[in-house]
C-alpha cells in the first residue's frame, strides 16, 4: 500500500468517526435522548440500517458514487491523499470534544477545492434562515397545542404508535442528513468505489457508529438535551420532520453541499423561541441567551473551520516548495 492509499484510509476513518460524533448526533440527537430507556443497541441497529440502504443506494444509481453526485466540483486530489487532508477530522474531534459543533462541510471540503467556499456558505446561512423562520412560524402558531398536551401529560403512557412514528421519522430525517453528508466523509475515498471497498467502508463505518451511540451522543448531546421537551419522544417526532423536510428542499435546490449543522441549530433555535413565547415557561431574556450560546459555539466553530480550510493549502506550499 502506498502513502497516500494510507493517507486516504486514515482521513476516511477519522472524518467518518469525527463527523459522525460532531453532525450525526445533531440529527440521531433526539431519537437517542428520547430513547434513552432503550438499549443502545437496538438504536444503533435501526440507524445503520438506513445507513445501509442509503449508501447501496447511492452506490447502485450514482455508479458508485455513495456521496449522490455531492463531489462532482470536488476532484480528487491529482497526487492523491496527503498530510494536509488528514488535518481537518483531527480538529473536528478536538472541536468535539469541548462540545462545539463544528461546520464539517466547511472545514473538510473547503480543503479539496477552496474556491467552493462561497458558495456553500452562502447555501448553508440561507438553509439556517429558512429554518429558524420555520421553526419560529410552526411553533409558534401551528404545533403550539400540541406541545401543551405532550408536556402536560409529560410521564403518562405514550401509545404505541407513537414509537413507530418517531422511529420513522427518524429514518426519514437519517436518511436526508446522510444524502446530504456523506460527501464530507468519502471525499477521501475513490468518486466511484469498487464492491469489495463499499463492504469495507460500510464495514468502518458500523463499528465507528456503534461506538458513537454506546457513549449515548456524547458532548455534541447536551444541545439537544438543553431544550425543551426534546425527551418526549412526539416532540422529537415532530422535529424530524421539519428538520428532514428542510434538508429534503435544500437537496433537490442544487447538489453543492451545504452544512446541516446550521440547519439544525437554526430549527432548534426558531423552535426555542416559539415555545417560549407561547408557553412563557422561561423568561424570553433566558431562550435569547441559550440561542446565543449555541450560536456562539456554532461561530466558534464556522470561522475555525474557515480559517482553518483556507490555511492548509498554503501551509502545504510553505512545506513543500516547488
């Protein structure tokens, strides 16, 4: 195996373990708060069961392409995988591991063609306005009731079928974020894998995921877990759909690919603020306080990731000149 085959299995794994901990969890966030009662295991088995589908079917109607033709303006590299590609996952798990979700999409892709960066921000800020305006709008008129009822009789017996619309919205919401993020994971690999390099991806990609849902979400976790009734598990249906069907319209708009993790905290936030306003269970001053928070650390996040990104190629000039 050469260095950059090396180079290239190395950044995969650790952009499938980082990306996964940091943006996989923002979407599995409330199927596993919501579940939490349940073993980690019967989770982990239904999520990579869509992980399964989704990636066959990529690679079945994308001619191999698992990342559904997200890395068409991303080439790869003409020398292939080096030392400079493997950085930004190694930042993504530092970031991570303070609890700040970090943009994969800017800090991973920008690496393998910066001049895509604009307009990738541009589509994820727009995506993070439409669902902070979504969420304010539907839970503040429109779901409001609801809310009432799934937090007055927050303890109570939930029917059955309850677990089965949460336990498919969630499908549905999984398999949106994956069509979407995919492209920041195998951006490392070949645009059009063989049978034998699918098995082994899908294979990592199992494991890392296994070991994500036994640590139940990690830090990424508590921005979910801070907002309000995102354990009753029809809440969190309701969330699967808006966040999903936002990430659906983004996804057929073009195929560049954009950050879900503003997505959403944009929904989380708008959602936030709508309930506060009609519930008045916290003072307005404390929700605006708590978007800032979690917009700060989303900020943090953007302008390392930028600064970051657009660093790397000339740090590979300083070290390697011509």
């Amino acid at each position: 195996m050469t260095v950059p085959e090396l180079l290239m299995f190395v950044g995969f794994i650790l952009a499938a373990y980082s990306i996964v901990a940091n943006d996989a969890i923002q979407t599995l966030g409330t199927f596993i708060s919501s579940n939490s009662h349940r073993p980690w295991w019967v989770l982990w088995a239904w999520a990579v069961s869509v992980l399964v589908a989704v990636l066959v079917w990529g690679w079945v109607s994308y001619d191999g392409d698992v990342s559904y033709g997200r890395l068409t303006k991303f080439p790869e590299p003409p020398g292939g995988i080096d030392w400079i590609h493997v950085i930004p996952p190694l930042f993504i798990l530092g970031l991570t591991r303070f609890g700040i979700p970090v943009s994969t999409t800017f800090l991973v892709l920008t690496v393998f063609a910066p001049s895509n960066l604009e307009g990738m921000l541009v589509k994820s800020l727009l995506g993070y306005a439409v669902a902070i305006v979504t969420g304010f709008l539907v839970y503040r008129w429109v779901v409001t009731r609801l809310e009432e009822r799934f937090l007055r009789t927050h303890g109570e017996p939930i029917p059955a079928y309850w677990v089965a619309i949460q336990w498919l919205t969630t499908a549905y919401l999984w398999s949106q974020w994956l069509i979407q993020d995919l492209a920041n994971i195998f951006v490392y690999m070949p645009r059009n894998l063989s049978f034998e390099t699918l098995m082994l991806c899908l294979a990592i990609m199992l494991g890392l995921h296994a070991w994500i849902f036994y640590r139940r979400g990690g830090e990424i976790q508590h921005i979910v877990t801070s907002k309000t009734n995102t354990l009753d598990i029809r809440s969190a249906a309701f969330i699967n759909v808006i966040y999903g069907t936002v990430l659906l319209i983004f996804k057929e708009a073009s195929n560049l690919p954009m950050s879900t993790t503003w997505v959403f905290l944009g929904l989380l936030a708008g959602r936030e603020l709508g309930l506060t306003l009609h519930l008045k269970h916290r003072p307005v001053r404390d929700t605006w306080l708590l978007m800032a928070k979690d917009g700060g650390k989303a900020a943090i996040g953007l302008i390392v990731s930028v600064a970051l990104a657009l660093s790397l190629p000339a740090l590979r000039a300083w070290a390697l000149p011509a």
